[in-house]
C-alpha cells in the first residue's frame, strides 16, 4: 500500500519541524513552510512519516493512504 504527505496550508505556521522529522520527503521554502515531496511512499517509511504528523504542533501535516488500482483481467466471452 502506498502513502503520501500531504500539508493543511491554512493551518500551518512555517515550524519546519516536518522537515526536520522527515526529510526524506519534506524540504522548506524560504519562509520556512514544509513542500512536500509529490511522489508516494511505501510502507518502510510509515513510522518516520507518522512521527512527523504526530509531531506537528499545528496538526498541519496529514498522512493519505492511497488506493492502489486492481487490474482485472478481461472477461473473455465464447461466441
């Protein structure tokens, strides 16, 4: 199953302690807002990106679960 980060821009005040926490996906602008790394994740990094959201004091950063496509195989039908 794969995961992304994703940011509340609102609610964030520009801390950096996501970056800090998780700089595998997380990098700061000038300001010091998180920009989150588009690409998701898979779950050997689960642990390193909860403890970011946890650690957020603005509860700003949020953990997706991403539903995976099943691809089925064609029914074939007999004429």
């Amino acid at each position: 199953m794969e995961m992304k980060l994703r940011v509340d821009p609102v609610a964030c005040d520009g801390f950096g302690h996501c970056a800090e926490l998780a700089p595998e996906f997380i990098s700061l602008d000038e300001w010091g807002y998180p920009i989150i790394s588009p690409m998701p994740f898979d779950r050997s990094y689960q642990k390193i990106a909860e403890m970011a959201v946890n650690q957020c004091p603005r509860r700003a950063l949020l953990l997706e679960r991403l539903e995976t496509a099943v691809r089925h195989k064609p029914i074939r039908r007999r004429v």
